[in-house]
C-alpha cells in the first residue's frame, strides 16, 4: 500500500487544499494528513475549529486527520516541521510527503532549500546585523536571503 502524507494547517481549507488530495488519491492508495489544530503556526487561533477544518479534508478524500500537538504547531517553521515529520514517520507508513506551493516553483523552492541546508556564511552575517538592529528572527531570515 502506497501512502501519502500532507503537513497542514487548512487555516481555512480551500480548493487548493482539495486539488492536492484529489490529485494525491490518483496515484496514492491511502493520503494521511497531520494539521495543526486550535492554534496555527503563526500563534493565531484557527479561523475555524479543528473539527470543521478535519471534516472538510475528510469529505475531499483525506482517509486519516491526525492532530499537531501545540508544541509544534506553535512552534518555529523548523520546529513544525520537525515535530510533524517525526510523527508521520513514527506511524511506519508514510511512503512520500505531498506539500503545496504558491509559486509553483520548484526550481526555486530546491535552491532555497539547499541555501537553507547548507547557509552561506555572507547570509549567517547578514541575519546577525539585522538582528542587532531589533529586526526579529524570521524578518531577519527573510531579509538576508
């Protein structure tokens, strides 16, 4: 059986959201997505409740919701996905991780990832001025890449 896995907030879900699963269930035979629930990465709580958010990936074909613990879902970006990626593989079940993207760009999503896998020295400089200059961290990030 060939499993797809999706990190998710669906803070609200859209039919962007529905695309990815419907097009996922073509080629995947279960799709299993873990959303973050009362609360959203960014400290906000959900437009809509956890429970109305989970239908709505259920009724677009999701087989399985699995609840983010706040830890993660309020955590940094890197520690969101940290946390989720960890209990997806812990399920022993997840053959591929599905994400969406505004851009459409995997070009330049591949070399984000890489500068992030791999931060350039001028970039790490970069983020440490801005940051004594009161900047926070994620703006900081943002503004030296």
């Amino acid at each position: 059986m060939n499993i797809a896995g999706i990190i998710c907030e669906y803070n609200p879900f859209h039919n962007g959201h529905k695309y990815q699963i419907e097009m996922l269930k073509k080629s995947y035979d279960a799709v299993v997505c873990i959303m973050s629930g009362s609360f959203v990465q960014r400290g906000d709580v959900a437009i809509f409740n956890k429970w109305t958010r989970a239908k709505a990936c259920l009724m677009s074909g999701c087989d399985l919701v699995i609840e983010l613990p706040v830890i993660y879902s309020l955590s940094s970006a890197q520690g969101f996905s940290r946390g989720a990626v960890s209990i997806l593989d812990k399920t022993n079940v997840i053959d591929v991780l599905s994400f969406g993207s505004e851009s459409g760009n995997m070009g330049g999503l591949r070399e984000a990832a890489l500068i992030l896998k791999n931060e350039p020295e001028c970039v790490s400089t970069k983020i440490k001025d801005l940051l004594k200059q009161g900047l926070s961290y994620p703006a900081a990030r943002e503004m030296a890449y």
